[in-house]
C-alpha cells in the first residue's frame, strides 16, 4: 500500500510542481472543487468534495465531504466531513478528519482522525484521537493522543505525551536485535506483540479488508494516475496533445477505427512471431507494446473528456498548465465513473482505448496512410 500511494505521490508532486508558476485555476462543479497552482487555497464555503494539488496548498474552510490533496506544502485548518488522502512534503492537518485519513509525506503532523489512520513518512506526529485502527510507518513516531483501535507500527523511534494512550493491541515490527521502550501506562505489557520487521509487509496486506472505503480508495489512485500522466504530457507536449484531443473529440470514429488497426497488427503480429518459432523471445515485447498503446490512449482520451466536459460547462479550452491539469483531472474522474456502468461502461471505456491509441496512430503515420497515390 505504502509503494503505491508513493507512486502516485511522485506522480502527483512532479505534476504539480510543473505548474509552480501558473495563478490558480479551479473549476466548480455539481458541489466539488478541483482547484490547482503554484498557491491553491479553499477559501470558500459550501463544498463537498475537494481536490487540490499544487506548490503549497491551504484548506481554510471546512468541506462537507472527502478531501484529496498533493502538493509540497499542505496546510489543512479546518474540518474534513469524509475520508482524506493527502500526500506531499510538509503536511500540517489540524482540521478534524471525520472519516478515514491515508497520509504520506517527510513530516507528517495529525490531529482528530473519526475513523481509521494509515501514515507514513519520516517524521509523524499523531496529536488528536484517533478513533479506529492505526498502521504507521516513519523513522520518529510522536503520539500526544488516544488511538481507540489496534495499533500496528514500526519506526527507529517513537515518544509517548502525557496525553497518549493506546486501547487496542500494539504490534511492533522491528528489526533484529532493537527493541523500542513501551511505558505500562500507555498500553499494558500483556496488549503488546513484538514481531520481525519482515512480516511489515503482511500486516500492511491483513489491514486492506474489502470495504467501500478501500473501494474508493483503490478507484481515486487510478484516477489520481490518470489524470497525473495527462497532466505531465500536457507540460512537455502541450500543444501535440491539444491536437490529438482536438482529433478525437472532432472524428472519434475514425480515430476508433484506426486504434482499431493499430492494436490488432500488434496483437496479430504476436501470433505470428509465436509461428516462427525463432520470433518466441519477442513475443513479450509485442504484447507490452500493445498494452501500453491502449493504456496510452486511455489516458489521452481521458484528457479529450475532460476537455470536452469543461467546454460543454462554457469555460474556454485550456491555455495553461492549471487548467489543463484540472482538464485531466474531470477527464479521468468522468471516465472512472462511467467504466464502473456493468458491460455498456466497459465497451465505452475500450472505445475510448482504441480511440486514443488511433489518433496517435495517425500522428504517427499519418504520412503513409495518408500519402497521395498517382
């Protein structure tokens, strides 16, 4: 859990410190904010979710629903009603989380968690209750609170308040020959189990129980990835990919077609390199191709939605990184949604695939399918 949420970290921070330079742009929509810019601040009442990423971001007003934030610098003052993802550098969170809180980061700082606390970073600092379980992973552990639930940690060290107690279990995983100085007053002997740093990995899988939450969570990182890969092609290439959106929004059939084409020759030339025999060691090689090109117009149509939901609320197209960054995001949560629809949401996202992967295709080879014949 904790390589993945890194991933995306690294994903998200890279793209929000390629539009370090940009005003913030934000787009309201349906009671959700997406906001984005070098300063991204919630200064407004009245929303439900909301989605921020940027150089530093501030949350000074509470939101109703879940809050999703990335950036070097988060700052969160006032009340969360739902679930927080956060992930950056610096995080200051002395809002109340109301729901569950995932949080990766160097220095990490927490107050009132209503549900359960995964964390991880170099330096954690827990100075509210926590009302449900808590998996922690950092170098310096602080606790100033009460943590209700079980409590599953490893760090180099750890510090306990006046005000810390644990209610639930206390599993350490440490390493060989270290052993970490629990008082009796914050959690009794008999309630806490030493284990071998090796199993760390097992207990972060035990405590990914099937919930809706974990659902949610599992379907924001892959729109988080979406919508930070389209958001990272947009910085370098901006206006190539301005013009394959431009493509599959104007000729999507023909785009379907030619995604249609480029995959199957692919996929076809798979079959008959496993015919040569001799051609067996590039068969890997084939298939990694293909699936990358779906993947890649998966996520270039995803940017093309977006684009075209933002057009169809009357905001202009896109002209900085902000806005295309916020573009990617719609996009990618719009797609999201709509693949959950059983059989008629995954043909659409298929067609999306291959629409993508064909208006790359034609920027690829346009000159020789389109070449005059004489």
């Amino acid at each position: 859990m904790n390589r993945i949420l890194l991933t995306a970290l690294m994903l998200v921070c890279t793209a929000a410190g390629a539009i370090a330079q940009e005003k913030e742009s934000y787009f309201d929509f349906g009671g959700d904010s997406f906001r984005a810019g070098s300063t991204a601040v919630l200064d407004v009442d009245g929303v439900d979710d909301l989605f921020m990423a940027g150089e530093t971001v501030r949350v000074e007003k509470p939101i109703a629903g879940s809050a999703h934030l990335a950036g070097r610098k988060v700052f969160v003052s006032e009340a969360v009603g739902g679930d927080a993802y956060v992930a950056g550098m610096e995080l200051s969170i002395d809002g109340a989380i109301a729901g569950n809180a995932t949080v990766a980061g160097y220095s990490v700082r927490l107050s009132d968690v209503g549900g359960n606390l995964r964390v991880t970073g170099s330096s954690v600092e827990i100075s509210g209750p926590v009302a449900g379980y808590a998996l922690i992973a950092a170098d310096e552990v602080e606790i100033d609170a009460v943590i209700s639930g079980d409590v599953s940690l490893t760090a180099r060290e750890i510090d306990f308040d006046d005000g810390a107690r644990i209610e639930g279990t206390l599993t350490l995983y440490e390493e060989k020959g270290k052993s970490l100085e629990v008082p009796t007053s914050i959690v009794p002997a008999d309630r806490v189990e030493r284990r071998p740093i090796a199993e760390w990995s097992e207990v972060a899988e035990e405590f990914e129980v099937w919930s809706w939450q974990q659902a949610i969570w599992k379907f924001v990182r892959g729109v988080i990835l979406v919508a930070a890969l389209a958001a990272l092609v947009a910085v370098f290439v901006p206006d190539r990919l301005a013009s394959l959106r431009r493509s599959i929004l104007d000729q999507p059939f023909r785009n379907l077609l030619f995604g249609f084409l480029a995959v199957s020759a692919l996929i076809g030339s798979t079959i008959l390199l496993m015919m040569t025999l001799v051609g067996l060691l590039l068969t890997p090689l084939t298939v990694l191709t293909a699936l990358l090109s779906a993947f890649a117009g998966y996520v270039v149509g995803a940017y093309a939605v977006g684009v075209g939901l933002t057009l169809l609320a009357g905001r202009p197209e896109p002209d900085s990184m902000g806005t295309r960054a916020i573009a990617a995001a719609i996009g990618a949560l719009a797609v999201a949604v709509i693949g959950l629809i059983p059989f008629f949401g995954w043909l659409f996202v298929l067609a999306l695939s291959l629409s993508g992967a064909g208006a790359i295709a034609v920027w690829l080879f346009q000159p020789r399918f389109f070449a005059p014949t004489y």
